[in-house]
C-alpha cells in the first residue's frame, strides 16, 4: 500500500516528506529513534524471513514542482553565480510574461537585483500553466523577505519579517584531527562549533587539550523557514568526553538570563577562561627557555600564542584595567586585575581595542587587543600571563574558581529539565549511527 502511494503521487509524498522532515528532531519518543536507527541498516541486509524487499530506483526531475494543492505547485532553488532573475524564473517554472515585466521594471523590485547572492534560496508557487501565484525572495542582512504576490489580478511587491520555526536538533560526532573536522563531518554549523568551545572553553583547552577519539554529543537548537535551515541557535545541552574525562553541560533560563550548568546545578562559567584566544596553538609553553634574543636562559613565565598578527584577543575574566601601554620587552601590553588577587598580562600587542583605558571594567571575553609583534618578539604572536598575588602561575595548570551555582529555590526545575536533556544524550549516544534534524 505504501509503495503504491508513493509510486503515484511522488511528489506529493517529496513535499510531505520534505516539509515535515524536522518532526523527527523534536525526538518526541523512543519510537522515533528506533525509526532513524533503522534507516541506518545497509540495503544489503538480509530482510526478516517471510518478507520480501524491494529496492526500486525511481527517477524524478531535479525541477520537479512540490504540488500544493489542486491547482498550485511549490518550488525552491538555490541562486547560482551569474543567475539573473531570468534564469531564476525559468528554473522555478514560472512562466509568466507580466511577472518577468514587473521585477524588472517596477520601482518596488529595483532594490531585489542586488539581493542575487549565490547559495540562498528563493521560493515560488506557480499555477500549473507556469503564472506567477508567490514569489519569495529573503533580503541580505535583515530578518525580511520580500514576497511578490497575484492580489486581485495584479502584481505587488511587499516586504514581511520571517517567520521562523525552531526545532531541536541532535548531532553527535568524534575528534580524528580538529574540532572543525569533527563538527563538519557530523554536519554541525561553525556557530554551534564555536558555542560548544566556549561552554567548555574552562575545563578544556581547544588548541592543546584534543585528543584523537575524543567524541561529543550536542542538543541544539535550529530555526527553519519554509522548511530550510536558515540559522542556528543556542546549544541546549552537551556532553564532552576529553581524554577519558567527562563534561556536561545543560542550558537553564532563570529570570531571562540563560547560562549552562553541570548536572548537579554547579555553573559551567568559570571565573576564567583557559585561553585568551578563541583558536590557535601554543608555540612556547610555561618553563625554562632559551630566550629568541637575548641567548640566555630565563624562566618564561607565561604562554606564548602563536596567531596571524590583528587576531582578536579576549579578556579570560571579569576585572578592571591596570595598565596600558608600552612596557619593556613586553611591548604594547594589557594588564587586567581580577577579584581575589588574580592579575593577567596580554603582549606583544599590534594595538588595543577602541575606548579601553586605564580603569575601564572588563567582562570576560570581552574585546581587548590585537596579536602583534611589539617588544621582545621574533614573530606575530600573544603572550600571556596569570599571576596570583604577584606570583607567576602556569595559566595551563592552575585550577580556576567557579562563579556562584544555582541557588537551593532554583535547583528543583533545574534538575528537572536537566534530567530530560540528559535522556536525549543518552538516547543519541546509544545510536551513534542516527543524525536527527
């Protein structure tokens, strides 16, 4: 019965296929699971006794409509290099005189011709005979689309917000080289890459921390419109597994101010950040060294970050600025002092962040220079120093403060939620085959 349904109506089943495809993510049972775990099984698989499969190729147009309706068809297509709105109409199907006239003419549309950017996707519903019902072009840098639309027997051109829907999405994958490598064979966008980082950016650094067989699994949130993905979210919960040891993290709403948690309610912020920049690699470790210039050895007390000179550099806790300025062999140079006797050192700097002075208060990972090559340097990179009353402390080892947990009221619904976000991890981690979104 199933084939024959699909067999008949193709693209009626593509539309409803295409359309609903996020249910899935919502993960609303186990049931689901087992449903994308099955899709995992190889063709090859011998099928139960007693039943038969059936493989059957079936060859659809890549410009196939998706019907809506009795007399209306849907279809999208990504905007190719060099596409005009001629070429454009013509893949969508639309064959309709007066609708190419009126974007090409008509004062309203004019601005639409600077809107032709490669990879987004316009959307149109046609008649069957090929005239233009709706036309749907998303506008670059604003949370607008323009619709062109048939109203009353003419063509007229307005501009709408988008309306998103967001869904949640699961996604999990294994550390082989680099944690974009990682996120991308695993289909993740940079943005949640990035999120993830700084979630755990206290426990673990990213540029020396990694391990090959490292893994993580996420809950995200993604928002689609008309059923595309057009924009990530937040990181709802996680779970890292760095060189044997486990972290967690679970994202928790409380008086409109959201931050992520460990599960037994502690927060995941600490009061510092391992590294003062988001991605890099550590060219000169805390220790004993022969000095690049001055040929003696001198205990370096700090970490030196090899990055391309005008990387951004980010305050790793809250503080007040002490010092800024020129120093010695440390060139342009940033000093920030913490609550509790902590002071961290940023040199070697191109420049400073624009309005940062002496007294200016800082919050963590907040902009406050540029990589450079100014004093004792023999190349474009940070150096970084963390000193705990007066003291140099190797910033790759010491064990950082947490800021303040969940208070005893809040911890009920935490843990709450908590447990439903850890349930959707786990069900992930037992189908490391299934991808939901």
């Amino acid at each position: 019965m199933i084939k024959r349904r699909i067999l008949n109506h193709p693209t009626r089943f593509l539309d409803r296929l295409f359309h609903h495809r996020w249910a899935i993510a919502a993960l609303g049972s186990v049931s689901a699971l087992s449903m994308m775990a099955a899709t995992a099984v190889p063709v090859s698989s011998p099928p139960p006794d007693g039943q038969l499969q059936v493989v059957e190729q079936l060859a659809l147009q890549s410009q196939a409509p998706l019907q809506q309706g009795g007399d209306f068809f849907f279809r999208e297509e990504k905007i190719a290099r060099g596409d005009t709105f001629g070429s454009l109409m013509a893949r969508l199907g639309i064959q309709d005189d007066e609708a190419q006239r009126f974007i090409l003419n008509a004062p309203e549309t004019q601005h639409l011709h600077r809107q032709l950017v490669a990879g987004r996707t316009i959307s149109a519903r046609t008649t069957e005979s090929g005239e233009l019902v709706t036309l749907y072009i998303p506008m670059s840098g604003t949370e607008t689309v323009t619709i062109i639309e048939r109203s009353d027997g003419k063509l007229k051109a307005s501009e709408h917000p988008l309306q998103y829907e967001t869904h949640q999405v699961l996604k999990s994958g294994e550390i082989r080289s680099t944690l974009f490598g990682a996120t991308d064979a695993a289909g993740i966008p940079d943005s949640i890459a990035i999120q993830m980082a700084e979630i755990f950016s206290s426990d673990i650094d990213f540029h020396t921390d990694l391990r090959r067989g490292d893994h993580f699994s996420l809950v995200y949130e993604m928002q689609y419109y008309r059923g595309q993905p057009a924009r990530s979210g937040r990181i709802l919960s996680a779970e890292f597994v760095n060189d044997g040891k486990t972290y967690q993290a679970f994202y928790f709403d409380q008086d409109g101010k959201g931050a992520y948690y460990s599960a037994d309610g502690k927060s995941r912020k600490k009061a510092f950040l391992r590294s003062p920049l988001e991605f890099s690699r550590v060219t000169s470790g805390f220790s004993m060294r022969l000095h690049p210039i001055l040929k003696t050895w001198r205990a370096h007390k700090g970490v030196d970050y090899g990055a391309p000179t005008g990387t951004r550099v980010r305050a790793t806790g809250d503080g007040i600025v002490a010092f800024i300025g020129k120093q010695g062999g440390y060139g342009n140079l940033v000093i920030i002092s913490h609550a509790g006797g902590y002071q961290t050192y940023y040199a070697h700097l191109k420049g400073f962040a624009s309005n940062l002075r002496k007294g200016s208060r800082i919050s963590q990972g907040d902009h406050i220079g540029y990589v450079g090559q100014t004093g004792w340097a023999t190349g474009p990179h940070l150096h970084y120093e963390f000193h705990v009353k007066g003291d140099a402390i190797n910033p790759l080892s010491i064990a950082v403060p947490t800021t303040i947990p969940l208070s005893a009221s809040q911890q009920p619904h935490f843990r709450a939620q908590a447990r439903q976000q850890l349930a959707m991890l786990q069900l992930l981690q037992e189908a490391p085959s299934a991808r939901f979104e």
